[in-house]
C-alpha cells in the first residue's frame, strides 16, 4: 500500500476508484498514521478512515454505531479505526492486559494474544495486542464477539504511549 492511499480492491498497491479499501498492516498503520499523529505532522488522506475516539467511552457496539466503518473489500465485515487515548486499570498491575470501558459497568476489554511486537537494537518499538470484550449486563458476563487489536508505540523507557491505534472488528470464529 502507498503512503496515504488506501489499498485496492485486488489486496495491492494504491490506486483510485469505487474498487478502493481501507485494510492496512500492523507496521503501515503505525508508521504511516500513528507516529505522524502523536508528532503532531499531517496525516495522510487515508487518515479520514480512522475516528478520534475513546474506545473505554462507550460499549464496543454503541462505538461503532456512532461512526462510519473504513470502507472494506466486496463482502467483508465492517471493520473501524480508532485514535484512542490509553486507558486502563490504573495503578493495576493487570493494566496491560484490560481496559475498562467506563458508565454503568458494561464490560472490559481483555487481552487476549501478546500479538506482534517490532524489534529494534533488542527493544520492542511497537506493539499490536489483541482484546477481545468481556460484556456485563445483570450481574453476568460473557465474551461477546467484539476484537480489538491495539496498536501502540513503547517509550524509549519501555513503557507504552498515551495515544493508541485501534482496530475494531466482529470476530466470526466460535
């Protein structure tokens, strides 16, 4: 995929037309958007496909029908894109592995995969972890189908930013 172009409809390359889909890769969604974002540096025009929002502010479903999802391949599930502050169980020592989605106890993201990592000079630079949502309604839980894959970029300290990439998506698999 070229910078700021989202990928054709054959899976390849950058082009034009109603063919046109918003799926990139872990490492083009942090270099091409998230690092130009927390720099404060344009973004490329592929960006409109990606929300300002709070992925804790709202269940994972109330997100999502809030705003529009990136544009897809004929026939694939909707999928959308999130700039997202950090937010987790502060001061827990689980708060790389859950992220509580605030207001009347509706559920919580949890991790699931330690998903990939990018390695530089033997320290991880970036990170794409994925979370599946554990929705609460009338005192049960359950594990809804609702992924999120949370891109993110470490700090020189090995600690992760404040700014996330979010990737929001129905899983079909049982």
């Amino acid at each position: 995929m070229a910078a700021a172009e989202p990928e054709t409809g054959d899976g390849g390359g950058a082009g034009a037309g109603a063919a046109d889909f918003f799926r990139p890769e872990d490492h083009e969604l942090i270099d091409q958007f998230l690092r130009p974002k927390m720099a404060g540096r344009p973004l490329p025009p592929a960006a409109r496909f990606i929300h300002d929002a709070d992925v804790c502010s709202a269940a994972p479903g109330d997100l999502a029908a809030a705003h529009e999802p990136a544009p897809g391949p004929p026939g694939a599930d909707p999928v959308w894109y999130f700039f997202s502050p950090v937010r987790s169980h502060c001061g827990s020592r689980f708060s790389r592995y859950a992220r509580f989605v605030r207001g009347s106890a509706r559920g919580a993201w949890c991790a699931d995969r330690v998903g990939r990592r990018a390695e530089e000079g033997g320290a991880v630079v970036w990170y794409a972890r994925q979370f599946s949502f554990l929705a609460r309604s009338a005192g049960r839980c359950w594990l809804s189908e609702w992924r999120m894959v949370e891109h993110g970029i470490m700090q020189e300290d090995g600690d992760q930013r404040q700014l996330v990439l979010c990737k929001l998506f129905i899983s079909r698999e049982s």
